[in-house]
C-alpha cells in the first residue's frame, strides 16, 4: 500500500483505471499507481497512513467512451462527505454524509471506519479457510451478543446475511417455514429488496413492471393501502382484515417497513401497528417489521423503529446500515421460529455472512452509537431540523407538511393554488430543487414519494444543528428563485 505524508489529499481512480493521489491544495497529483482497468462505480475501504482519506467513491461518467474526468467523494475522519470534480479539483459538495444519507447506507458518518480499517488488517494474515472461519466465528459471536442486546425478549435469535435483500427473503422464509402457509400481506408503496420473493411484496417496485412482464404479482400476495394518514391508516386496517380472513392459502405473514422511507417519509399513525400486529396473529400470520431505512437509533426516540409503536415483531430485518457501508444485514427472531426452519432439513448458509470483517464492522458501528450517544443526538438535531423546516414556511410557499422522527425527515414539496384550495405535490419543483441544491449549494439530496414530490431527509446520525440550518436555508433559497422566476406556478396534482 502507498504512504503519503500529506493530511490534504484525495485518492481516485483515472479513467485508465490508475489509482492516483492528488493533493487539494495544489491540484498536482502525488502519485499514481496502475491497478487494472475500473469502470462504473467503485467503492474501496483504504486506510493510507498520513493521508486523512479514508474511503473514496467514484462516479465515472454515464458514458464509458467520455473524455470527461470522473467525480470522486472522499470520506474523512471528521466524519464528513466532500465531492470533488477532478477536471478543476472544485469541492462540489462538504456536506456531512449526503452522498451517502441518500440511500441510508452510512449511519454514522465515514470518520468512523479508520476503527473498521484497523480490524479489517486481519485480512492480510488469513491465509486459510479454516482460520478466516474460525476469526469470522468468533467475530459473529461477538456481533450476535452486541446485536441481540437491543432487542427485547422474545427475540434472541439471529441470522447473519449480507444485504437487505437478503435479511427479507430468509424473513419470508422463516415464516413460510413456521405457518405452513405463503399468503403475505404488504403495504402501498413498501420495498422490501430485489429478489423474486421480496420484489414480489414490494408495490414500490413491483407496481413499475410492464403488463405481462415476467415478475406479475404473485396470487400469494395481497397489497392493503398505505398508512399514510389516520383516515389512510383506517382503511388499511380495514383492508387488512379482509385479507387476513381469506382461507385460500392461509395468512403466512404481515411485512412492513417501521418507517417507510420510498414512501414519502411515512410513519404509520399511533396505534396502527399494534392493531395491525392483532389482527395478524388472530389469523395464525407473523408479523415481520423491515428496519432496514429506520432502525439503529435513527428515529431517536427509540433504538428500533417498532419501539415507537409499542410492538413487538415475530421477524425483524436489518440491513446496509448495519455495516455503515460494508456489506452486512441481519434477520432477529425468536426461538420457536428459528426452530420451525431447522426442522425443514435444509442447512441455511451464506458463503459471506457474517465474515469477520463485516462483522467487525458492525459491531464498531453498534458501539459507537452507544459511546457516543447518537440516538439521542439524532432526536435532539431532528427537532431542529424540522423546526427551521416549518419556520421557513413563513418564506416559500412551497414547503408543505414536514413529518418524520430523528433523523429520518421528510418535506412535502408542493405548489401554489389559485383557487384557495389545499396545495398538491409538485415534482417539478421538487426535481428543480433537487438540481440546483446540487448545481448552486454543492448539496445532494433524494426525492421519493408520490411522484417523487417529496425530500427525503436522511443524513448520517453525527449531522449537526448547524448543518440542520445550512440545509434548510439553502432550501429557502433555492425556492424562493423558483418562485420568482415563475417555476413555482405550473403544478401537477399528485394523488397522496
């Protein structure tokens, strides 16, 4: 591995595939070593002794054939994101962990990997399988021990997978395993993963497939609405009684995000999921709680996203956050069911779960939300954020309702009316506002929702009340033009 003694310096990979060293003072590129060809996105977890660069990201251009240079986001020890086009060396972005909050994948921040860094060294000593099993077993205890400590009683069994995905599908399969049965009931808008059975529970992707295409929703599946208001989360309700009592394949299992993030930011009204949770078990189903996007403290009020309903699951499912980017999940359940799947006479195994350095990664990811008390900072900086959210409703019009608990946030974008009538969403404000975050603020923000009419907010747990406002602001402004320069005034109802 290079050294270098520089502490202002990012690493990327050339078009050519060289793995270069450039210091952001000068714009002159240190050094430059060729390791093969790289094409598409990379992601490599390197710890270069002098250089305060801990993980690099690179976003080659849509077109392989470009001449263009790539963008490169540098993940530092001061647990901060900074993007930079390499054609200038011109920081784009150095906003704590929106390249990555996002898609939810670093919870923390990056500052914290140089720990991970430090216990993935055991990679260059294991020369064996037997002995990379042996450090991944012990590794894996460790993990099971940390993970299972949050979760109450009687949830004391754990699966260790490698991806979100994955953590659903083995879910499904625990309970198909314990029921005897397959009708699965899922929610509006939920998402779930990319396998054959998880795409089958998730309207979110599964609604995107043409007619007759190969992936129909499966008769074993039936969608109740989303419990995005309390009249919503009524008929939800209601619609899931009515499935549930269907006999035609028996209730196998209720799936469900604690918080749903494609959705728009919705958090279920109080009471649902305990009501839902009943009706469920009346009917012999399970009760499956997917805490992929919400779970890990980042709700604040709770370590867990079911905590807040006062349930507790049969299966809970965790997944990228987990490893705060390296890739590792978890399926949480109890005894009796993990039993039920060992009965089947199929052995469950993953080549990669629970190695030991994703684990190892994990288990500094579960400690440092605990020693550095993050689920209370992220309860403590969501109210603020939301708060400046609202204040600068006084100031745009575009800014409609705010919802969301910690640092999982999201605003309602929507347009002005000339009738006097209720606002509906606008996506083509909010796409505008997407952009020129990015073009004129050096900020990367995710819309979702309805129409994609909604600005998901989910930074990593270690963002700051200035950052809160630096965002918000930002947003202020950025509407302010749109509305000034008459972008605010077209507007296309979005159902929500």
């Amino acid at each position: 591995m290079c050294r270098f003694a520089s502490e202002s310096s990012i690493v990327t990979f050339s078009l050519g595939g060289g793995l270069q060293v450039w210091d952001t003072d000068s714009g002159h590129c240190l050094s430059s070593v060729a390791v093969g060809s790289a094409s598409g996105t990379t992601l490599l977890a390197l710890a270069l002794d002098g250089v305060d660069i801990l993980r690099i990201q690179i976003m080659q251009r849509a077109n392989a054939d470009s001449n263009d240079p790539p963008l490169a986001f540098t993940c530092s020890r001061d647990a901060s994101v900074r993007c930079w086009d390499l054609s200038t060396l011109c920081m784009l972005a150095s906003y704590d962990g929106h390249a990555g909050a996002c898609r939810c994948i670093t919870p923390l921040g990056n500052g914290y990997f140089y720990s991970i860094a430090e216990d993935a060294d055991c990679l260059g000593h294991i020369w064996s399988m037997e002995i990379a099993e042996s450090r991944g077993r012990i590794s894996a205890r460790e993990l099971a021990k940390e993970l299972l400590s949050t979760f109450p009683a009687p949830l004391t069994k754990v699966f260790l997978v490698n991806s979100g995905s994955e953590a659903n599908d083995l879910a499904l399969r625990l309970a198909r395993a314990y029921t005897k049965k397959t009708k699965t009931i899922a929610v509006e808008r939920g998402y779930h993963g990319t396998t054959s059975l998880t795409i089958s529970v998730s309207p979110y992707k599964l609604r995107k497939f043409k007619q007759g295409s190969s992936t129909p929703q499966p008769d074993w599946v039936s969608i109740i609405g989303c419990p995005s208001t309390p009249v919503a989360a009524a008929e939800s309700l209601q619609m899931l009684r009515h499935e549930a009592s269907k006999d035609e394949h028996g209730l196998c299992a209720f799936i469900c995000e604690s918080g749903m993030s494609v959705a728009g930011v919705v958090l279920p009204p109080d009471g649902f999921m305990r009501e839902a949770y009943g009706v469920v078990h009346s009917h012999g189903g399970l009760c499956i709680a997917d805490e992929v996007q919400v779970g890990l403290g980042r709700m604040g009020t709770h370590f867990w996203g079911f905590e807040q309903q006062g349930v507790v699951p049969d299966i809970v499912t965790i997944g990228k956050p987990l490893g705060n980017g390296f890739p590792v999940a978890a399926v949480v359940t109890t005894p009796e069911i993990s039993r039920a799947f060992d009965d089947e006479g199929v052995e469950y195994f993953s080549t990669f779960g629970g190695n030991t350095v994703s684990c190892s990664a994990a288990l500094a990811v579960l400690r440092a939300i605990k020693e550095d008390s993050l689920q209370n900072h992220a309860r403590e900086v969501g109210e603020v954020l939301k708060e400046e959210l609202r204040r600068a409703r006084r100031e745009t019009p575009h800014i409609g309702a705010v919802r969301g608990s910690g640092l999982f946030v999201g605003v309602e974008i929507v347009g002005t009316t000339s009738t006097g009538g209720p606002p509906s969403l606008a996506p083509h404000i909010a796409s505008q506002l997407v952009a020129r975050l990015l073009l004129d603020h050096n900020m990367l923000t995710t819309l979702d929702g309805p129409g994609e009419g909604v600005l998901v907010i989910k930074p990593p747990m270690c963002f700051t009340e200035d950052n809160a406002r630096t965002l918000v602001r930002a947003i202020t402004q950025v509407l302010t033009a749109i509305d000034a320069e008459g972008g605010g005034r077209q507007y296309q109802s979005i159902p929500t």
